[in-house]
C-alpha cells in the first residue's frame, strides 16, 4: 500500500488524484475495464525495441519513464479495485 499511495513511485500526486477522481464516477464495471485495459498496456517494453534499434538514448528513457507510469498507473487501479471489493482475474463458469 506505502508504495501505491506514498513514496517509492515516480507517479505524482496530482496523476494519482487524477486517476482516483475518475475511478470514482465509474461504475465496478467500467473500472474493471479500465484496469484490464492498463495492463494490457504494460504488456511489453517498447523501449527494449526502441534500443535494440538505436534509437536515441533520451527516447528510450522517455519511453522507459512512461512506461513506469503506465504501471504504476495499473498497480493504482487495481488497488481500487480491491478496496471497492471488486475481484478480478476471476473465472467465469459460462455452463
């Protein structure tokens, strides 16, 4: 919890405001959705490409940094999730 609400993120306190106050008008559903969506947009490093193709080293580390975010972005979310209770990662039963 210390590291998704407090120190030992690069996410500001404003970004982290930000994203509350949007999860609150959203209903357990959409934020569901939400969170899923910011995973999937963890998934892979395109700042490993980025290198691997020689791009500029300010670039990749841009790249790197937002990349941070958007998985900081996804840990945030998720907590929300659970202090609203919601489950994820649970598998439906479609008998």
């Amino acid at each position: 919890i210390y590291r998704i609400l407090g120190g030992g993120n690069n996410m500001k306190k404003s970004e982290k405001n930000m994203i509350f106050q949007e999860a609150a008008l959203m209903s357990d559903e959409k934020l569901k959705e939400a969170y899923y969506d910011s995973v999937d947009a963890c998934l892979g490093s395109q700042a490993e490409i980025m290198e691997d193709r020689g791009w500029d080293p300010v670039d990749i580390k841009e790249r790197r940094q937002y990349e941070k975010f958007l998985s900081e972005k996804s840990d945030l979310l998720g907590f929300i999730c659970d202090m609203r209770g919601i489950k994820l990662w649970e598998i439906r039963n479609h008998n």
